[in-house]
C-alpha cells in the first residue's frame, strides 16, 4: 500500500508521489489530485477542511492510498468538532465522514494514516485504528507540559511533545516506556 506524508505549504499541504506522477494538494476549499500520466484532473470542495492551531492558524494534515483512490484527511466546523474524513478522489465523492469524539483538541495521523493519534481536552492520548475505529491499547495520560503526539512507524511508540522536550509512551500498555530503549529519528 503507497501512502504519502505532506509537506505544508502555508495554507495548503501538497504531497507529489514522484513514482506515480501524481499530484495531491488539500487546501481550505477541499482537495485536488492531478494525474500527470493520464493527464486528469479530480476535485472535491469542502471548505472545513483543516484543523487549528493553538494561535488560530490552519494546517491541512492528510494521507493518500494511491492504490485504493481515497484520500484520509482531517476536518474541523464550526472551529470546535473534529471529522475523520475519507474521500474517494476519482469518485469525487465522500466515503465516509466520521466524528471524533466530542473531547478531541488534536488529532494526527500515522505514517501510513491507518492510526490516528488522538489527544483530548484532559491530555489524555488513544490511539484509534482508522479503519475500524476501534482503539489500539490503553489511552494513557500525557504529561501535561506536552500538547501533541506522534505515532512512530509500526512500533507500538508515541511521543508526546512541545517545543524541544518529548516522552515516549508505550501505546499498548499505556505508559511511559524508557528513553534508553528506543531511538526516534522521525523526532530529531
């Protein structure tokens, strides 16, 4: 399975799949995908795309299945509900629009967008499995001078963060796990 990481672009996020020739922006007025290759165009319009930072600004986190057509991103209305989206960009339709829970102030995908960190009012992080949205352990409580978390690869680890200082946590037993036993190089 292909899936992309994006690079934010100031009130976009953009990701070129270089292999596939293939283009994938999410902006404030919804997504677009261009097909170089095929030269086609597919478009869907949804202007609550994005999620808010801590001073207002907007970022346009989201991840691409190449192989399946869908793009999974994440949504925010009236500036305080928080949406799981999953659209099918040929289609140009929605799959599958799915509220997270009323609590989330964050939420930020796994490398692959199969996982999705989630850290709520009270600091605390669970982990939900995309797909099913069944969650992945014991949600544990972040130490509160952390704001996000990060899922690092398929190894069972998040690290909660703010600015330079960081905590890894074992998401399976919900608890801090000993910085002497991992590395992080997605965290540098």
């Amino acid at each position: 399975e292909l899936s992309s990481q994006t690079v934010a672009m100031g009130s976009s996020s953009v990701y070129y799949e270089e292999s596939l020739d293939k283009y994938a922006g999410l902006s404030s007025k919804g997504l677009t995908v261009i097909d170089f290759q095929n030269q086609k165009t597919h478009s869907y319009t949804d202007e609550e795309t994005g999620l808010f930072t801590g001073d207002g600004a907007k970022y346009y986190p989201f991840r691409v299945n190449w192989e399946e057509n869908q793009i999974k991103y994440l949504s925010t209305n009236q500036e305080t509900n928080l949406f799981l989206n999953v659209v099918s960009f040929k289609e140009g339709s929605i799959v599958e629009k799915y509220k997270l829970p009323s609590n989330t102030k964050r939420a930020r995908f796994g490398e692959s967008g199969e996982r999705l960190a989630v850290v709520a009012i009270d600091n605390s992080v669970s982990v939900m499995d995309v797909s099913s949205k069944s969650l992945i352990g014991e949600s544990f409580p972040m130490d509160k001078r952390f704001h996000s978390s990060i899922l690092i690869g398929g190894e069972g680890l998040a690290y909660c963060y703010s600015g330079s200082a960081g905590q890894f946590y074992d998401i399976k037993k919900g608890v801090k796990a000993p910085l002497n036993l991992v590395y992080c190089n997605h965290c540098k």
